[in-house]
C-alpha cells in the first residue's frame, strides 16, 4: 500500500497540483495496490513515521505565508524524521520554495524547513511563465540501495519532464543539493543556471506544474515504486496510451 500524506490541500493547489495526487491514486488502483492518503493542514499535528510520501503543493504568496510558520514550528521536525528513513518528500513550485532554507521577498524573509539546500529570492524583473521541458539525470533516478544509473531503467526520451511553471522567485542551490534536471525549454530554477528542481537523499523539489504528474506517468511510475522501496520496472505495466499522447502533447507545447 502507498501511503500519501498532503500537506495544506485546501491552500497549497494552484494549476490544479491536486491533479498530481489522483494520478498516483489511479496508477496505484490500476495495479491492485492500496492506495492511502491523508491530510494535514494548518495547526494540525504530521506524523514523520506514518506515511510512503509526503506531498506539498504550490500556492499564492499570501497562501504560502501561512502555512510557512505551521511548516517550521509544528511539521519541520516530522518532516526531517521521514526524510532521514527516506520517506519522499516531494514539493511542487511554493511547496519547494518551502522546503529550502528561505523565500525573500522585498524586505521580507519567509523561514522554509531546510530540507533542500537552497535559497530563493524575489527578484525585480519578469515573472518566469511557460511551458517547460527539462532532461532528468540519469543518477537522479536511480535508487539508494545500488546508487546506479541501472535503476533508471529507461530510455532518455523517458527521462524527459514536461509541464508548466509561472514564478517569480529565483532558486539558486547550495553544495547540498543536486538539479532535479537540465532545462531543455524555458526557464527553470532562476533563468539564467539552466537546471531546473533540486534533490537532496530522498527529498525532490520542481517547479513543474500542469499537473505534472499526468503529463509525465513514467514519473509518477517512478514516484510510486521509490516510495515503495520497489524498481520500478517491477510495477506491472499499464495501458499507456493516453498518458503517452499527453506527455508528446506537453512537449511539443515546451517545443521539444
């Protein structure tokens, strides 16, 4: 059984991220497996033991505000318990913001849960908007036990993400985290690095929104397995189809 837990559903959802999670769901049902999820919002209590992966998704600035101080003073440290098992912490846009260290806005410093080794900052200039396309690492892929790119065990064209992001922070990362990817079209973490997302151990942050997920099944095939300790060319395959037709059709939007 995948078991999910979604922090902040009701305010962190924009660009229907909320999408990312039935799209686990179905591929878990699809498959036979058990599929659980639970959620935790502001002021209530995060089991670090309990769950397979945890979820935050991207919102507003003043959305994100809020729920910074809950994340800080009542998750942080259930957070960092699942990540040093590592249980995945997967963020989304403000959910990643949110995982690094900071989020600078103007005169403003939002205090993130220093899961990711990274800083964003609220920059004069234009907002980064548009389809995105973005080359996963090889090594990204693979899992703790072998450290190997075999683990991947796909095809590069596989190891492609597609989606959209609109943001006006710039990330930059620390020595302590890795890109999630190369950015093959648009913007990515600041526009000028040409790497898009961070990971660090078993904690992944992207700006990719779209929802991401069902634009991109072999990630959320990677996802599940991952956070069910399995490779994931062990999950039984599914009829593709559809999900192949919209992860070509996120492409060709990003011109890839």
């Amino acid at each position: 059984m995948l078991r999910v837990c979604v922090l902040y559903p009701d305010l962190m959802n924009i660009y229907a991220d909320r999408g990312n999670l039935l799209m686990l769901e179905r591929r878990c049902a699809w498959r036979g497996l058990g599929f659980e999820q639970l959620a935790s919002g502001l002021g209530e209590p995060l089991d670090g033991d309990a769950h397979d992966l945890y979820y935050v998704g991207g919102g507003q600035d003043r959305d994100q505000r809020l729920c910074a101080e809950d994340l800080v003073q009542n998750k942080g440290e259930a957070l960092r318990a699942a990540a040093a098992r590592e249980a995945l912490v997967f963020g989304v846009c403000g959910g990643y913001q949110l995982l690094g260290h900071s989020y600078t806005l103007g005169g403003e410093q939002i205090e993130g849960v220093g899961l990711l080794d990274a800083d964003t900052v609220r920059e004069d200039g234009p907002r980064l908007i548009g389809n995105v396309a973005i080359e996963v690492a090889p090594e990204q892929l693979a899992r703790p036990a072998d450290g190997s790119a075999r683990a991947a065990g796909e095809e590069a064209a596989r190891r492609i993400l597609a989606g959209f992001e609109n943001h006006g922070g710039r990330t930059r990362l620390g020595s302590g985290a890795r890109p999630l990817g190369r950015v093959l079209r648009g913007f990515g973490n600041d526009g000028r690095s040409g790497f898009e997302g961070a990971v660090c151990g078993s904690v992944i942050g992207t700006y990719l929104h779209g929802p991401l997920l069902p634009k991109n099944a072999w990630f959320a095939d990677w996802l599940i397995a991952r956070s069910l300790a399995l490779t994931p060319g062990t999950l039984a395959p599914l009829e593709d189809q559809l999900e192949r037709a919209a992860h070509d059709s996120a492409l060709r939007a990003a011109g890839v």
